[in-house]
C-alpha cells in the first residue's frame, strides 16, 4: 500500500506570508473609513487587537484541531481569515465577505487545491453559526469553539475591565464586568462539543472565578 500525501499542506512561510496579508488588510479597512468604520468607538477595536484576536483564534482552533483529529492545515487558514472582514463589513455579512477575501487570497497565491479552498471557505461562512455544532464540519467546529474562548479568561477579564477604564467607570464596579465574563464563558462552555474545548472552557472559567473572589476580599465595598 502507498502512502497517503496530504494535498493540503500550508507551509510556515506561506502561512506567514497570510498573516501579513491579513494585517495589511484589516488596516486598510479602517484608514479607507472616515469616521473609523463600525463599532470603534472602544480602541481595542482596531486593525492591531482584530489581528491579536485573530492570532488567539489561530492558537486555540489549532490546539483543538491536533486533540480532535481534525485537518489543522484547514482549520489554521480558516482561523487565520475569519475575521479579515470584521472592520469593512455589518456583523451579519462579514463571515460570506471574509471567505470570499480568503478565496481570492488562495487562488491568486498559490497552487492550493480546489478541495482545500472549498474547506477553508466553508469554515469561514458557517463560524458564525449559532446552532449545533455536530452539524458542521469538524474543521468548522474547532474554529466556532477557538472563536467562543478567546474572549473567556483572563483574556476576556482584561478586555472588561479595559473597557471600563474608556467608560470611565470606577474601580467599585468591576464586580459587575468580570460578572460578564463568566456569564459570557458559561455561555461558551454550554455550547462547545469537543473534549479539549470544554476543558478549555473550564479552565479559563475557573481563572475568573480567582480574581473575581480576589476582588472580593481586597476592594471592601465589593463584599457588602
């Protein structure tokens, strides 16, 4: 019997090559906007934190992707150009607009085959599906559960109380942010599928639970 040769394969500089393109692009999407474009009124929501959240997807979808056997070549790409639209686009279009960047990115760059695009444009597409996750494809899975994490955690946590620093808020509400990010990682945990994202899920939750009890005993006024 032969051995099989896996059509799919991206190489690091290739896939290197990806990242900048997908940098480039979300910075021309926002200097192209004269008032900024949607939703930047919060200043992490900019071309430099799309590409770290991008960045993050990237690291947890290939994480689960190796646990979970499915193709990592597929669900890296897929990851890397999820959100390429997030800044030029309504939040209902920018998943079609993201693998149609990703299509034109594929076919114009390299000798990819046709089976390897449609896989990665299909993921794009569907990760911002809200219903069962066992209905997609397991590359699409890994990419929707990497997607729902990122923002659980110390991650989420620091982005919370980011924001409440732009809102002015003060210190004495912090209780109520970090409530959000549990609310927002229970939500996560419900709807992942996969063994290595519920662990996921479950180990963030527990990093906000510390500082959320952290809070209580050093800020007086959170604990009456």
């Amino acid at each position: 019997m032969g051995v099989e040769i896996k059509e799919t394969r991206v190489t690091d500089a290739e896939f290197e090559a990806m990242k900048g393109f997908v940098f480039e692009y979300l910075a021309a999407s926002v200097e192209k906007e004269d008032e900024g474009g949607r939703m930047r009124w919060y200043p992490w929501h900019s071309a430099e934190y799309r590409h770290n959240h991008i960045l993050n997807v990237v690291d947890l979808a290939v994480e689960i992707a190796e646990e979970e056997g499915a193709d990592t070549d597929v669900t890296r790409v897929a990851a890397l150009f999820h959100d390429v639209a997030k800044l030029e686009t309504d939040q209902e279009l920018h998943a079609e607009a993201g693998a149609r960047v990703a299509r034109e990115y594929l076919e114009s760059r390299g000798e990819y085959p046709e089976s390897f695009v449609q896989q990665v444009c299909r993921a794009i597409e569907h990760h911002s599906h809200q219903g069962d996750l066992t209905d997609l494809a397991l590359e699409t899975q890994c990419l929707i559960e990497a997607d729902l994490l990122d923002k659980v955690g110390a991650n989420g946590t620091a982005l919370m109380l980011l924001r409440m620093g732009y809102e002015a808020r003060t210190h004495m509400e912090c209780d109520e942010m970090i409530e959000r990010v549990l609310e927002r990682g229970y939500d996560a945990a419900s709807r992942v599928e996969s063994d290595t994202a519920e662990s996921i899920a479950h180990q963030r939750l527990k990093r906000v639970k510390w500082f959320s009890e952290w809070l209580e005993d050093e800020i007086a006024a959170l604990g009456e």
